[in-house]
C-alpha cells in the first residue's frame, strides 16, 4: 500500500491528512483538527486540499499537488531542456502545466506553450523535478511568463 495523503494550508500551517505511513512501517488514518466554533466548510475543504503524488523531489521532498516544480532534462547530450509548472490532477494522472520555459534546445519540435500538459508519465526520473514552491505561498511564481 502507497501513502494516500492530503495536505491544505489552514492559518498558515499545513495540515496533513489521509493514510500515512508511521516510522514503524505501518499504515494509520489520521484526519485534520476541526474547529468546533468555525468549521471549515466541506466545498473549501475539497478545492483547497492538494493530493501527495507518491513522488519525491531532488532533494527528497514530497511532490503535491498545487507545487510549482522546476523539471530538468540536462543528461541526454541530444535534446536539453528546463520547465517550470504547477502540479496537475487531471484525466485521471498529475502532470505539469506549464508556466514558462528555461530552456528547450535540440529538439525537432516547437517548446511547449504555457498551459500545456506534460503528464508524469513522460518523466523517467523524478530526480529531474525540483518543488520551488507552492501556489499559496508563491503566488507570484505562477505570474513568471518566459514564452
């Protein structure tokens, strides 16, 4: 069994909840604190809440749902390229929709447009992806336009 998580930023604090793996090994359901006095509504609970995508980053550090990730492809001598993107859950698979590109050298095809798909799928490693942010504490990365 994967960890099937979630997380929100509630107050300026991430809570996380789902199924999480303990330090034992084993698997435990954990659920966020509620605030009896104001309880935050179902519909902002569902739109606010980002999945973890079973992947890790670069430096180790969980993929979500709602990061802004930095993809590198440097190690084929052939075709180089850097994009920067949000993580995606859409048709049933995360991907990266794309905020701008870095860099795109050597291919035969025209670079991706911003708000394009590039699904997980066609990642071979995701030692490839760096998370340098989030959309809720990095608003302004989902600005940046270098197309």
């Amino acid at each position: 069994m994967r960890e099937i998580k979630f997380r929100i930023l509630l107050n300026e604090k991430w809570w996380y909840w789902g199924f999480l793996r303990l330090p034992s090994g084993k698997f435990c359901f954990a659920g966020i604190p509620n605030n009896h006095k104001n309880p935050l509504p179902v519909e902002e609970l569902r739109n606010k809440s980002q999945q973890f995508i079973g992947l890790l980053d670069h430096d180790g550090k969980e993929i979500y749902e709602g990061d802004i990730a930095k993809v590198t492809n440097l190690k084929c001598q052939l075709q180089k390229a850097i994009l920067v993107g949000r993580v995606i859950f859409d048709l049933a698979s995360f991907g990266l929709e794309i905020i701008y590109v870095e860099q795109w050298e050597k291919y035969n095809i025209k670079p991706p447009e911003k708000l394009d798909i590039l699904w997980f799928l066609n990642i071979s490693d995701s030692k490839d992806i760096k998370v340098i942010g989030n959309i809720y504490e990095n608003p302004e990365l989902l600005m940046r336009n270098h197309l």
